[in-house]
C-alpha cells in the first residue's frame, strides 16, 4: 500500500456554540491507502481543546503511523489507542480499501433501512434556540437533543419549560448537554429544576476528570446521566470499567473520533453492558466522509432495526462538505443505494 494525506478547513453554515466556544471552521486530514487497484479513504477529525490527540505537529504523526500501516499492512492499535481520531481515519481508510462503499454489511449500509437520529438545537440566545426547535420538530424529529450552559440558565429552563407545555414527553424526547458547564455545587439543584419537564438525560453535567464528585452526582441525580467527555483519554479496556463501575452513569455517549476509534468504541460499549449501562453513538463534526463511517460502525454495533436515536446528523453543518450518499429523511439517516 502507499498512502496520501489531504489537510482541508471545513466552513460552518453557523457558529456552532458550545460551552467551551463557538466554532467557525473545523480541520480534517483526509487519508487515502491504495494498494494500485483499491482506493480507501478515511477522515482524521481531532476537536481542538477537547481531543486527547489534539497536538501540535499532528500531520507528522499521522504521517509515521500512516508509513507504519502501509508497511506492515496492519494497525498498530497499541500505539494507536491515544490518538483516537488518528485510528478512527486509519481504520475507515482501511475498511473502504478491503470492502469498498459498504465498510459493514447491514441494512443501513444496503440502503435498507434508516438510522433514527436526534434533532440537534446548537446554543444560542433565547430566540435562536427557540426558533432552531421549531425547525427540528417541523422536520419530524421525536427526538432533539439541546445544548445548554453557554446562557443565562433561568433562560434555558424557560425554553424547556415552553418546549414541554406545547409537546408532551410522549411526543417528543428531550436529551440536554451540558458540556461540563454547571458548577458542582450548583448541578443538583438545576437538576432538579430540569427535572419538572421529563428530561430523557443530560450529558455531561460537569467537567470532566471529578470521578468522586461525578459518581454522587448519578447517585442523588432525579435525571439519569450520560458521560461524553468524561470517557476522552480513558483507553485502557481493564480501566474503562474500572471508571464505569466507579462512576456507574446511566448511558455513555461514543464519538470514534474522540473515544478510541472503532476498536475503542467496542471496548467501550462491552464494559457499559458488563454494568448495565446504554449507550448510544454520535458524530464528533466530521464531514459526510467520517459521518457515513461512524452510521455503518453503529448500524453493525448495535444491529439492524435499530429503536435508539443515535446522534448522526450534523452532516448538514458545513458549506463545503464532502458528498456522500447520505440523506436525512424526517428524522432518520440513511444511506442511499
């Protein structure tokens, strides 16, 4: 095999507002392996402040383990497993080399059947997120997820509050993330608060990397608690579990790119079923290159006929995305034939 590696800048239609800032662009390396006959490409999509493999001089470490791979025709998951978003790109690249379009043989990589996916309401003042709900439960979605903590939260609680006296917990399922904004000290009693309008779960309530202050959390919490960035640089399988049973959440949220890749993910999810805890998968804003590996990885996880919304639908974000055989009908992803 050789390889080829493509850097490109990626343009958000909109800010897309987190609590940790407001993203305008975001950076891919594209990896292409061909073996003179076979062509695979992956997306290597690290999140600057927030990926464990976010570093300086990324291009030539991706290059080395690039070489490694073409080298000796194999992974070097050892080596791997803390660049997460490196491995997630080397093992699509690879995937698409050996199979072709359908990196997994399922019902969704057939064109069979659709993913259902969240309606995701970026943040935003008041209105904006107001109005962006609006938009969601216009399109058919059953399930929107919101992310708070960058406003005032009275505001936010307000917005829940008047999504929930026009839509019953029985029409629609709200999940929150909270990227770690709430203060420890402040968590419960907010929610509590939330607590009131029938909240599927919130993400991440804290910052991450309080293990103790996290476990009370689940423990007093009228809500149940997904982890998302608390899982970032736990890639150990044996410590994985060691942290679930500590902490004893119930969901985890995996990204590929930001929890250990395909391979890390599996670890991930059998370590959760080992303690009873759900999971579900979402895309860390990759393009439609990433977004269509990361819906295949999920439909051969979790199976066909999959009932959990999964978080895969922010192939939409970008001006300038990758085309891809992809196409969110209602509130489901599908891959079309």
């Amino acid at each position: 095999m050789t390889y080829s590696i493509e850097e490109r800048t990626l343009h958000f239609k909109q800010p897309a507002g987190t609590s940790r800032g407001v993203y305008t662009t975001r950076t891919s390396w594209f990896v292409t392996l061909t073996d003179g006959e076979r062509t695979g490409v992956g997306e290597c999509a690290p999140l600057p402040d927030l990926s464990c493999d976010a570093i300086p001089g990324y291009a030539k470490v991706l290059d080395r383990f690039c070489a490694a791979l073409c080298q000796t025709g194999e992974l070097d998951n050892e080596a791997l497993c803390d660049y997460p978003s490196m491995r997630f790109g080397l093992e699509t690249a690879l995937l698409n080399l050996q199979h072709g379009e359908l990196l997994f043989d399922n019902a969704f990589s057939r064109g069979e059947e659709g993913i259902p996916i969240n309606g995701l309401v970026w943040m935003g003042n008041h209105e904006e997120m107001l109005q962006r709900m609006e938009e969601k439960l216009a399109k058919g979605f059953h399930c929107v997820k919101l992310k708070i903590g960058a406003i005032d939260f009275d505001q936010e609680l307000d917005l829940v509050k008047r999504i929930r006296e026009r839509f019953s917990f029985h029409e629609i399922q709200l999940r929150l993330d909270a990227n770690g904004a709430f203060p420890f000290e402040e968590a419960l009693y907010k929610l509590e608060l939330l607590s009131q309008y029938a909240i599927h779960s919130i993400e991440q309530p804290i910052k991450a990397g309080q293990w103790a202050l996290m476990a009370e959390l689940c423990r007093e919490s009228p809500l149940p608690i997904a982890l998302d960035e608390e899982l970032i640089g736990v890639n150990d399988p044996e410590m994985k579990g060691h942290m679930l049973n500590i902490i004893k959440p119930r969901y985890i949220i995996l990204k590929p790119s930001l929890h250990g890749g395909m391979q890390g993910c599996r670890e991930w999810i059998a370590a959760a079923r080992e303690y009873g805890i759900g999971s579900w998968i979402t895309s860390a804003l990759e393009s439609n290159v990433g977004l269509n590996a990361i819906a295949q990885f999920a439909a051969d996880v979790y199976g066909d006929g999959i009932t959990m919304p999964q978080g895969l639908g922010t192939g939409q974000l970008f001006t300038d995305n990758i085309p891809m055989p992809l196409e969110i009908r209602g509130e489901k992803l599908w891959r079309c034939r």
